[in-house]
C-alpha cells in the first residue's frame, strides 16, 4: 500500500503508486503530508498535496490510506475553527506553539474531535426498537443553544435492524453507545463517524423551496429572497461589501446552524473575520454565536490545494446537521479563490485548460457544489424534514461578471445578489445592484408571505421593482434633456425610487434599529412606500404636483423610518402610514377647491 514519489511540481506530485484510487487519501514524503489522488494512470498517480511541499524529494514514500478524505462527524464540531482538511486550528497552535501550521501533523496530533471528551448521552430509542440508517439513537446537549442528535450513520453495509443494546449516561466519541442486530450481524454505533467530503449524504426526496431563509436584510428577503434549501451567489469586487453582507446573514439568518468557509481570503482579512466572528452574539439568545457555528478557515498564505477540499468539508458538514433536522446555512468567501486552487492543479497535472485557464469540469464542479443545497425528507423510518441553504461569494477579477466562474455559477443558483461598486463608493449598503439581481424563489415563496405576513406583499413588491427599472430609463432621459422634459408623473416615478433607494433598499448592518428587519416591519415600510407611489400618482392626475407630494412633512420623514422604528414597534409605521394617506388626501381636497 505505498510506492515512491518521482517527482514534485508545487503542491503536485507523481508516484509510483500501484493500486492507488481516485480520490484516495494518502501521507506524501518522509513527513507523511496530507494528499489527495487527484488522476491516475496506470500506477502511475498524481496527488495534489494539501501542505507546503517544500524540501521533500523523488524517491521518498508515499503511503496509501485506502479510503478517501472524510469529514470526521459527531460531538464536538460547533465552536471549532478547521482548517480545510478539517485540522483544528487552536489544537495545532496549542500542540506546535508557533502562527504557522506546521507540517505533516496528522488526525493521531490533532483530531477534528475531541475522542476523550465525556457527553451525557440520552436514548431516544429502546432495546428492541426498529431501527433504519438515518434515525436517531439518541441526544447529547453540545452546547447551550444545539441539541447534537446521535444518528445510526447511513454507511455501506448499515442495514435496518433492531436495537440489542443501547448506552445512558457519560460516554466519551469514541465508546460505543449502540449495538444493532441487523441480518448481516450485529454493528457497534458510536458517537461519531467519518463521511467521504466529496459524497452528498442520502436523503428520501428534495422538497419544492416553497419556505423563505428570512435574512433581516430587506434587498435579500423582499426583492431578491432565497429559500430555506436555496442556493445563492453574491458576486461583487474589492471593497464592494461581500464580508459585510456574509457577516450579516451569518447573524440574522433564520438557520439554526452556520458553517462559514473562508476560501482563499487574505490572511488578515480572515483574521479579522475571525475575531469578529468569536465577539458575535447570538441576536436571538444574546449567547456566543460559536454555540451554534462551525468555521472552516483555507486563508490565501496557506496551501492552495487544501484551498480545493475545504468548500467540500463545509458542505458536509452542513449535510450532517441537516441530517438532524436542523436548517443549516453554509457560506463560502470565495468560490473564485477555490476556483483557482482547481485551475492551478489542474494545469500542473496537465489537464487541457479551457476558458481563462480552468478546467473543462469546472462548472461540473460549482454544479456539483451547489447542488448540495436543499430541503429534503431525511432518510429513516420516521419523515423528518431539513434543509441546507448555501451562500457563495463570487471575487470576479475588475468586478467582470462575464468571467467563466461567474458566468457559471448563475446556471446553478436561484438568487443573484450582485455588489456595485458604483454603489459601495456612493455609501449604498448593501450594495446589491437592483437591476441585475434575480431570484427564481419568488414564485415559490410568495405563499408564504402572503398568507403569513400581507396579502398584498407580491404586488407590492413587483410594483417597486417596476419603478426602479423606470427609473434607470428615466435618467437617461433627464441626462440629455433635464428633469423639465419629463411630465409630473415621471418625476412622481423619480421621487418614489428616491424613498424605495433610501427609505427601503439602503440598510445600516450595525445599526440594531436598521438590523435586522423584521418581515412585518419590511412589509409596512414596503406598504408606505407603495402607498405614496399609488396615491401619489392618483393626485398626480388630478392635477397635484409631483414636488408638493415630495414637500409633505411625512414624506420627508419615509427615509428615516427604517432608522427610528424597531421591529416591536411598528405599529409606529402602522400610523405613519395613516398619516400620508391623509395628508395626500387633503392635497387633493385642496386642489379640488
């Protein structure tokens, strides 16, 4: 099961390696560094190297694993930080005692679990009981916000069977806590196991994403919304805001679980993330955010292949805790780093690149990742439902979003947030330009809104979005000729996009009043807004002019509401929006006179 290295190409090595398989897991040189099979011929195999190659030399071994790389799953992941082959971090600072990640420390120095700490296991099940693969044995309270529910792992060779022994009590990740007989004999269950990165868990059937992943952010969850199970992308140069944005959905979205995966970002940007991140409070229990997270950190100093391995560690991850029933959101900053990490080997194996220097299989890679996301019936005996929602960032070179991973990944998501730089310069956050933004989610989400928060939510919704594109038109117009060539109900069209850029789109991340934004205070700032376009438009016809509609008192105050109101008051816009509807009211009376 070893052969020997014949030679050494940046993080890419050939071996002699007879019998190696395709993305078999192996230990490279007399340092024993994590590699991964990557293409093979014959016995010949080449192996891209998660760790600084630096000094090993042909002829040094090359040991075989004979399995592939997997995530360790059980007790334990929520509050670490991993790198992207699942290495704890602190556990490696802590073992090496140095900033850098030493090289050829493996799983026996640094387990991605704790294997001697205790839990308290609590059976859900009895001696006796049917079991399938996928059910759950019993619980473990890891942290004080996540119950973490031992499940009878879906492995090759676990068949349904009945349950001969099962644990109580203090027991450590590695003791056994279950035996099942099943017709092929009897297996030993324990509070953990390993699960191939690059192999989507089972589930029964993919669900229709008919439920919103509400954000706090009204851009996302009113205009361009994604799905509990949806995929999104938010594309967008330097210093458009892509952190920001993630950090905000990291806080406020409604996902039990979070998993940021930090691809290939500068080194002290992914520190500064990091500590931000370990400050964080949970804005529903007021608790650590790390009680219920999970971070996966491939920074851009560190070695670029294990920059490849570390979006699929995230998604399976994500996969697990879905797989308990929770709704996990997993984030990737940035799809493009990891898209280089690919092209970088690929050309170094000498595969044939394709556009811009990828590989061909590049958008059956992002097609492969993304389609990870969803909310599914799990499998077992009983119907259990969980989803796993992924947002990816997108650092396209010069902000060109024609740029192949770019390009592609529209093919595989339902909502596009792309970031202008035009209005991160301008002081817009979130950027999110409302011309090119989609989501293929707001059909299916409409049911929601409308029978949970305002029966009027999609018209509402549609109709700003209507005045913003008009709005673009409107201005070139206003360009060449001036405000003077349009009619009053073009500048009415102009003051309402005005209020929807200023009073709605534009959102204050680290003001608590601004964010987040609840659904029902999103709605009645949305309904204002509405209200002044529509009612506007009428006393525009009568005879009103657009700018006496602009001078009113409550129209002036529309951009400041997002900033006073908070989500348990707004019966504070309920009469702000009496109030206009009044005082345009008694425009037109005067008019009329």
């Amino acid at each position: 099961m070893s052969g020997r290295i014949e030679y050494i190409s940046g993080p890419v090595v050939k071996a002699d390696l007879p019998g190696a398989r395709l993305y078999e897991l192996v230990f490279v040189g007399e340092l024993k560094l994590f590699g991964e099979v990557v293409r093979v011929q014959g016995d010949k195999a080449f192996i891209q190297v998660y760790e600084d190659t630096t000094g090993i030399k042909p002829g040094e071994p090359v040991v075989r694993s004979g399995e592939p790389l997997s995530a360790w799953l059980g007790p334990g992941l929520l509050g670490r930080i991993y790198d992207g082959v699942q290495r704890p971090l602190k556990l490696i600072f802590e073992t090496t005692k140095t900033p850098f990640v030493a090289r050829g420390i493996g799983y026996d120095q640094a387990p991605p679990l704790d294997l001697k700490a205790e839990y308290d296991f609590k059976p859900v099940v009895k001696q006796g009981s049917e079991i399938w693969p996928g059910d759950i044995l019993g619980v473990v309270q890891e942290t004080s916000l996540i119950e973490h529910r031992i499940m009878y792992p879906p492995l090759p060779g676990n068949t349904p069977g009945t349950v001969e022994w099962i644990a109580e009590g203090k027991y450590r990740v590695d003791d056994v806590i279950a035996r099942i007989r099943t017709k092929h004999g009897v297996v030993e269950v324990k509070m953990w196991h390993k699960w191939p990165v690059r192999r989507p868990r089972p589930f029964k059937e993919k669900l229709p994403p008919v439920e919103p992943l509400i954000t706090g952010v009204r851009t996302i969850d009113t205009m361009f919304p994604v799905a509990k199970g949806g995929a999104a992308s938010i594309p967008g140069p330097f210093g458009s805001g892509k952190t920001v944005t993630i950090r905000t959905l990291f806080l406020y979205a409604q996902a039990r679980i979070v998993v940021p995966v930090l691809c290939g970002e500068r080194g002290n940007e992914a520190a500064d993330a990091l500590q931000g991140l370990l400050k964080l409070k949970d804005p529903f229990t007021g608790k650590s955010l790390l009680e219920r997270t999970s971070i996966i950190v491939n920074t851009s100093n560190m070695p670029v292949a294990a920059r490849e391995a570390s979006i699929y560690t995230g998604a399976t991850i994500g996969e697990y805790f879905r797989d308990m029933g929770y709704d996990v959101l997993v984030s990737a900053d940035s799809t493009s780093r990891w898209a280089e990490a690919m092209r970088e080997v690929a050309l170094r194996i000498g595969e044939m690149p394709s556009e811009e220097g990828y590989p061909a299989y590049l958008p059956t890679r992002l097609a492969e990742f993304y389609e990870r996301a969803g909310r599914v019936i799990l499998i077992g005996r009983e119907e259990r439902v969980g989803s796993l929602t992924i947002a990816a960032s997108v650092s396209p070179p010069g902000g060109d979003f024609t740029e192949p991973v770019t390009s592609n990944t529209l093919r595989f998501i339902g909502a596009f947030w792309p970031l202008s730089p035009r209005l991160a310069y301008s002081r817009h956050y979130p950027a999110i330009d409302w011309l090119m933004g989609f989501s293929r989610y707001v059909d299916t989400v409409q049911e929601w809104w409308i029978k949970g928060v305002d029966p009027e939510w999609r018209r509402m919704r549609d109709t700003l979005q209507t005045v913003l594109s008009r709005e673009a038109e409107l201005q070139e117009i206003v360009r060449i000729l001036g405000t003077e060539a349009l009619s009053e109900a073009e500048k009415h069209i102009l003051n309402t996009a005005f209020l929807i850029r200023e009073g709605f789109l534009k959102q204050d991340a680290f003001n608590p009043v601004d964010t987040p934004s609840s659904p029902k205070k999103q709605v009645l700032l949305m309904k204002i807004i509405y209200t002044y376009y529509t009612e506007g438009l009428k006393a525009v016809e009568s005879g009103v002019a657009a700018s006496a509609l602009r001078e009113l008192d409550i129209v002036k105050r529309i951009p400041r509401l997002r900033m006073e109101v908070t989500n348990d008051k707004v019966e504070e816009l309920e009469k702000a929006l009496e109030a206009l509807k009044a005082s345009i009211a008694e425009l037109v009376a005067k008019r009329a006179v």
